[in-house]
C-alpha cells in the first residue's frame, strides 16, 4: 500500500511549525525555486544556441521581432 500525501496535508503540517521554522522552510524553497529557473534557464539557452548553430533560427533586430509579434 502506498502512501499519498495530498498538499493539503503538506499545509497543515506547516502549521504546526514554529514561525522560525516556517520561514526556514520558505527561504529553502524559495532557494529551490531560483535554482529551478535557473536550470530550466540555462536547458533553454542550451537548445536556442543548438537550433542557431543548426540553422534554424534567425537573427533579428528587437525593432524586427517587435514587428513580427505585433503583426
């Protein structure tokens, strides 16, 4: 049998921290967090890079892109 823990158990879990632990535990996802994006940031960059050296993306001025979009 397997266990599920659902978010709102997660929630009252919480509650029962001290408010020093509860801010611990936000400064440690928010941590969590920026290195998410950051990861997910630099995974980006990897595969935009790999499509240019491909050939399949272009160079464009920002005035260009803005045109493109907009239109």
């Amino acid at each position: 049998m397997q266990n599920t823990i659902t978010y709102n158990d997660i929630l009252e879990d919480v509650d029962k921290l001290s408010l020093e632990e509860q801010e611990s535990l936000i400064d440690v996802i928010q941590h969590r967090l920026i290195e998410r994006r950051r990861d997910e940031l630099a995974k980006e960059i990897q595969a935009v890079r790999q499509e240019y050296r491909d050939g399949k993306a272009t160079v464009v001025s920002a005035d260009e892109l803005a045109r493109e979009i907009l239109s």
